[in-house]
C-alpha cells in the first residue's frame, strides 16, 4: 500500500473519509480545509476545526438514533456544513445520498422512498419545506435536522431540530461516551458505502449508484497524483453536491490532498466569489466556459474602437502562438516578446476578470466543448484539459496528459483504469472507481457490468492511434438516415451550441430522409445583439421568432452543415430544416434532467407537432405546451413558429 494509505498517525490504514479526516486534522491541523462566504466575508475551518464539527455532529446524530446502515438524504446549496454532514454520517457507518437543491418535491420523493432515507439534513427553510410535503408518501423519514434557521422560529414539530441542537446534544454525547465516536470510525472499512448517487434519469427513473469508500478515495489518489495536487491548491465548490463530480473535486481529492474548498455565498455571486477567491484548480461543463466567453465577446462588442482593435489583435497572436507557449514548444523570440506584452494588455486583465489569474489546471466534462472554446482559453494561458467519466465511475476513465492535449479527444485512460471497444463501438471501461452496485436494481447492474468488472458505459467511441480517446455519441442514439447515413444527434447538437447565440438544440432523423432540428437561442447573447443592433422585443418567445433573430441563427446552422460536410461519415447528416423554439427546455418542465441533458423521449412527445412540421415541408407549425412557473403554478404557451430550409454542402466542401 502507498504511503498515503497507510500513514504512521495512529488511524491506521486511511481507506475511509473519516480516517483521513483524522489524519489531516493531526497533520494539517491549522490549515484550512473549509471556506463560506457570509454577508459578503469568507468564514474558515481549519482541518482541526472539521474533525471536531463531525465528532460532535455525528454523536448528535447517533442520540437522534442514526444507525450504521441507515441512510441520510442531504440537499442544499454547497455548504461547511452539509460537507461535514457527508463525513460524520460515514463516520457511523450510514450513507449519505445528496439530492439536486433544485429538485420539486416530485422528485425528492422518489430518492427519499427509493433510498429508505430515514434521516434528513436540509440548508434551509425551502428545503424544509420541500421535505415536510413528501413526508407523508415517504413514511421511512422519521426525522429532519435544518442548518439555516431563518424562517424556522414557527415550525414546532417534534421531528424538526436545528444543525446547532444537534451538535450540543453531541457534545454532551461525547462527554458522556468519549470513545464511542473513535471506536465507530475505526469499524469502517474501505469497502463500506460511502454514498448514493442518483443519476440524472434520462430515459426513466433515476439509479442510485453505490459508491465504496474504496471507489471514490483510490479513484481520487490517483488523479491527486497524476495532476500533482497539493494541500495548497484552492477549489470553490459552486456544482450541485448531488453530482459525482463535486464528490470527487470538492470532497474526495479534498480530503486525499489536503486542500481547502469554499463555498460561494450564492448561486448567484458565484462568479464575483471565483473572481475573488482566485481557484488554482477549478472544474466547470463546458457551458459555463462558453457562458464566460459569451460574457467576454458581449462585452468587447460594447467596447470603444481602439480597445477592440487592441483585443483583436493579441487574440489572433494567441491564436497563432499561445497554445504552443502553454505547451512548452518552440515560438520565435518576436512572438514570445509580443505574447509577454499581450498577457500585460489583454490576456491578464481578461483571465483576472474571470477570476482565472492563478489556475494550474481546468477541467472540463460532461459534453464535448466547442476546439473554438477549448483553444480559445488555452491561448490565453489557462490550462484548461479535457476528461471523460461517469458516475459510475466515480469520475475518472480517461484525462488528458500534460502535452498530450486535443480539443476533439478526451484523453487516455486514468491510472488503473482499462479501456476497450467491443464490436458494436461502445466504450467499456474497468477501474478501482466501478460502482457496487445500483442500489435495489440487481438487473440494471448485471447489465452495466460484467462479471469481471467490465461497465458498459452507453458512449460510442474509438481510440486513435496515439491511445486517445474520442466519443461520438450515446451509443443507443447514434443512428442511420433511411438512406443508412450515420446520424450522431449529439455531435450535430454539440456542433450547434458551439455558437453563442445557440444554448440548447435537439436534432432528429433516425430512420427517416434528412436531419431536422429545434433550436434554444441564448437569451443572454441574442439579447445582447438586439440591443446593438436596435431589435427590441417584449420577450423570449417574440426574439426567438425575430426573422433576424432567425437569419443569425441559419447562419450558425449553415457553418454547422459546412463542418458536417468536411467528414465523409457525417456529410449525408447535414440539416435540412430548423426551427427556434418559443420557450427554453426545462428541466421543471420534464424537457432535461437537473444537469441539463435533454431528455429526447419526452421531448420528441410533447413536440410532436413541430418534428411533423419541420417533415412536412410546411412553412410554420403550430403548438401548445404547459409550462411550470418559478412558483410552481401552471399555464399554457401557444406560438406558431416559422420554419426555416438552409443550405447544405457537398461532402468534402467546405463553405467559402
């Protein structure tokens, strides 16, 4: 076992979160672990002041009845406590299943029932409340312990305590059984449960995917290691705490490094916090780097004539020249004195305001970024990488090396990590991160995963010849025209919202003649352009169907069929016709899951009479859809949207 595992502290072998805790709070005792920003001032734990959080937290627990086993649903914004919650539920052996903060009660209440949740922990009144309407219907939860107590003074039943009750009642636990606590810790093993996940639920009910201590800590390690992580790095911990990733960037490499996590003072200072903080190691989905750029590009659109001409000009340098100097090669000594000087003009001004002056490493995952986004940060100096991982993964199959970075790859496999294709093109991957199990879903399991501990990941992909990986799509959407083109809806889609006037596009033509797509403009860019160009509109469904609204965004389709042309596999699945849709997808709505996939089925159901539209040839089509308010209610929207042909290119053109 490597020195990290097992360490001469006195825990013993570190194969558990609660054991490194103990650890890390011997060995970096003052340093801190945690950050909160509150009422606009960052608040700290050191290392030693977690461990005794989750001592006492835990003994509080334990005199509430939790038990090993039992499991904990957690939901709230990224916070100290809810982190600490994750640990001091390990530390007694329960498990701990966070759940999307965003989540309606509908949703709660399958993973509470489905995960025999017999204990709660929720941030704040909302999530109270959420939790006080699907009690009845799941009649396991026996208790709820809220951290934030404004708007709680009212709520007087019994099974409701407060974060800080709780934690006085396990300070006098402790005094009363000292050992107990130590003595639960030492039980657990790296085999145990560490936590459930839910996955986003695509095609049905979400799966809880069960991860070991072993899975997520040696998985973690491993990356730790190879991206040479240190205690001093700093992460701000703003992606929901129910998706793997954060499990693994703001709690598992956290605690095998060292390092501190903070945690933004809302959602919506999250931007102004990264700004402040300055992360070191930072991980975003590619739409919050196209987000950035899109913020970026608006803003230079608004600028005087000079700075433009200034920005233009270091921009085509980096382009020519940065990538190179990231990566070490050879540049002459003209364009390296001329990239120092735009780093002084442009390139640090820029990454300062996005809050990326101090990154060592970016990650991005989760869908394909646009090579445009990719290289765009990388010639600015931001070392921004690509990886590929699931849930059931406990992230990481491939990374990209040092060196060794591609924008249309996403790497070569992680330490211990194998990878093959089988006959049909899919990807399967075997590493010391594959999952348990899904919980309660013996048939699901046996299918995702061999015997031998192979896991059919659902991607269709092939290595290249230097061992990198390169994903196609979902292997169950990848399909054929009629004419038996290849159809990849999720690449043509990905091609799409590589544009920033483009948020969200669903493409469609397995098994029919030709490809058709719905279109989800970017309220935020369009909006942008409109008030340059003097377009008003009153609101998102009158931009979406501005006719120039629809000239910028047929422009977009255009580039995209002129890229589809250039790829003697993909030229037949040009698009032929599109529409923009009269309301954004939501996931309220059931249109995508909490991290935003679209789900096509209900999609492809609730817009029928558009897909029949853009196959019909007509020139418009007509719908009628509900729609949830932010405050839960529901309406209807009707619109008649115009459809629009474009061009298509000969296979192996490009446009000129």
């Amino acid at each position: 076992m490597d020195e990290q595992r097992v360490r001469a502290s006195g825990t013993g072998v570190l194969d558990t979160f609660p054991k490194l805790l103990l650890d890390n709070a011997q060995r970096l005792a003052g340093r801190h672990a945690l950050r909160e920003k509150e009422f606009g001032i960052w608040q700290s734990w050191t290392w030693a002041d977690l461990a005794e959080e989750v001592r006492h937290l835990a003994c509080g627990l334990a005199a509430l009845g939790l038990a090993r086993g039992d499991k904990v649903a957690v939901i709230g914004d990224n916070r100290p406590r809810l982190y600490a919650t994750f640990c001091a539920v390990q530390s007694l052996g329960a498990i701990p299943v966070p759940m999307y903060q965003d989540s309606v009660a509908r949703e709660l209440s399958y993973v509470v029932e489905h995960a025999e949740a017999r204990f709660a922990v929720a941030e704040d009144q909302e999530q109270v409340d959420k939790l006080l309407e699907i009690r009845e219907s799941c009649p396991r939860l026996e208790t709820i312990v809220y951290v934030d107590p404004r708007g709680m003074r009212d709520y007087e039943q019994p099974f409701l305590h407060a974060f800080e009750a709780v934690l006085e009642r396990g300070r006098a636990f402790h005094a009363e059984q000292p050992g107990f606590w130590r003595a639960q810790v030492d039980q657990g093993t790296g085999t145990d449960y560490a936590i459930i996940l839910y996955t986003s639920g695509t095609t049905g009910n979400p799966k809880g995917v069960v991860l070991s201590h072993d899975n997520v800590l040696i998985t973690a390690r491993n990356a730790v290691e190879r991206d040479r992580l240190t205690a001093d790095e700093e992460v701000l911990a703003y992606l929901p705490m129910a998706w793997v990733g954060d499990n693994i960037f703001s709690f598992g490499q956290s605690y095998v490094a060292g390092f501190c996590v903070s945690c933004p003072e809302s959602s919506a200072t999250v931007m102004e916090d990264l700004r402040e903080l300055g992360p070191t190691y930072f991980f975003a989905p590619p739409r919050i780097y196209e987000n950035l750029l899109t913020s970026v590009t608006i803003r230079m659109e608004d600028a005087a004539a000079p700075k433009r001409r200034v920005y233009r000009y270091f921009m085509d340098l980096a382009a020519r020249v940065g990538i190179d100097i990231l990566d070490g090669k050879p540049v002459p000594g003209l364009d390296r004195w001329l990239y120092r000087l735009g780093e002084l003009l442009v390139y640090g001004p820029l990454k300062n305001a996005l809050g990326f002056s101090r990154i060592r490493i970016a990650y991005t995952a989760g869908e394909a970024i646009g090579p445009d986004i990719f290289d765009f940060y990388r010639a600015i100096g931001v070392n921004i990488k690509q990886l590929y991982g699931q849930t059931e993964a406990a992230v990481f199959i491939t990374m990209q090396p040092d060196g060794e970075i591609k924008a249309d790859s996403v790497g070569t496999p992680a330490p211990q990590v194998e990878i093959r294709i089988d006959d049909h093109g899919e990807v399967l991957y075997r590493s010391p991160g594959v999952f348990v199990e899904y919980y309660k879903n013996p048939e699901a399991t046996a299918t995702t995963k061999t015997p031998d501990g192979w896991v059919h990941t659902g991607d269709a992909g092939f290595l290249d010849d230097d061992g990198h990986l390169k994903i196609i799509d979902r292997a169950k959407d990848v399909g054929r025209l009629r004419d038996g083109t290849l159809f990849a809806p999720k690449y043509i889609e990905n091609k799409l919202k590589f544009f920033p006037h483009i948020k969200e596009a669903v493409a469609f033509g397995d098994g029919r003649d030709e490809v058709v797509a719905f279109v989800n403009i970017d309220l935020e860019s369009i909006g942008s352009w409109a008030e340059r160009n003097g377009v008003s509109y009153a609101s998102y469904q009158e931009l979406a169907a501005n006719p120039r609204v629809l000239d910028l965004i047929q422009e977009c389709v255009e580039k995209v069929n002129a890229d589809l042309a250039a790829d003697q596999r993909l030229a037949g699945s040009q698009i032929r016709r599109f529409l923009n849709l009269h309301k954004e997808l939501d996931a309220d709505d059931g249109e995508l899951t909490r991290t935003r996939k679209v789900r096509r089925s209900t999609v492809a159901e609730r817009y029928a009479p558009l897909i029949e539209g853009l196959y019909s040839g007509a020139a418009s089509a007509s719908i009628e859809t509900q729609v949830t308010f932010e405050d839960g209610r529901t309406g209807k929207l009707s619109a008649v949207l115009e459809i629009r042909d474009v061009k298509r290119f000969d296979a192996v053109a490009r446009a000129s």
